[in-house]
C-alpha cells in the first residue's frame, strides 16, 4: 500500500514539475565546448553544413580553461550540425533538444584523423 502511495506521488511530482517547468524536460541536446589549450581559441557553431558563414553560424570565443554549453534552441534549424574550435571540425553532429548531449575538447596536441569509408 505505501509503496503505490509513493510511485503515485512520484509520477504526480514528475507531471508537475514538467508541466510547470518545461525547460527542465529539455534539458537534453547541448554541446559542451571546453577549451584545455594554454590560450583563447574562437568556434563557430553552425545549424547546418552547408551554412558556413551567415546567420546560421554562431562564433563563440573560448579562454583558456572555459566550458560553455551551446544549445540547439538557439539556432534557427533547432539543432547544431557543425563545430570547428582551432582549425578542428566536427561535421554531422545533429544535435537536436531530443538528442543526446556531445562533450568536444580541445587541446595542444597534434591529432590525426582517420577516415574509412564503410
């Protein structure tokens, strides 16, 4: 008995504190941008690959040690598709508010990146 009072006043409290505060359901689909370089370093955060340079296209400037969380809400395609951060890209990325979140670090070191078509 107690314990079907308690899911019921869970499940009451989740439908609450959605319907009360949407912003807490969408809390999902951010990129966190960290750069761990020994100085500044600018991004650009595009909604879609083939907008490099327009409005679609955010330019972020990161200092040394600094995360910022970019979220798809704030482009105009509700969703970001592409990243660069210090002559690195990251293409594809379809992050919406429904996705999963993506962490990107950047760092000093020389990486190489394979490509293998499947």
């Amino acid at each position: 008995m107690t314990n079907s009072i308690f899911r019921l006043l869970s499940i009451f409290l989740t439908i609450a504190v959605i319907t009360l505060f949407p912003g807490v359901a969408n809390a999902a689909g951010q990129i966190s941008l960290h750069n761990s370089t020994n100085q500044p370093i600018t991004c650009y955060a595009a909604g879609e690959i083939r907008h490099t340079v327009n409005q679609n296209t955010q330019t972020i400037a990161l200092s040394q040690g600094e995360t910022l969380a970019l979220n798809p809400q704030d482009f105009s395609t509700q969703k970001i598709d592409r990243v660069e951060c210090a002559g690195y890209n990251a293409d594809n990325l379809n992050v919406t508010a429904n996705s999963r979140d993506r962490y990107l670090s950047f760092t000093d070191q020389v990486q190489q990146t394979l490509s293998v078509l499947l």
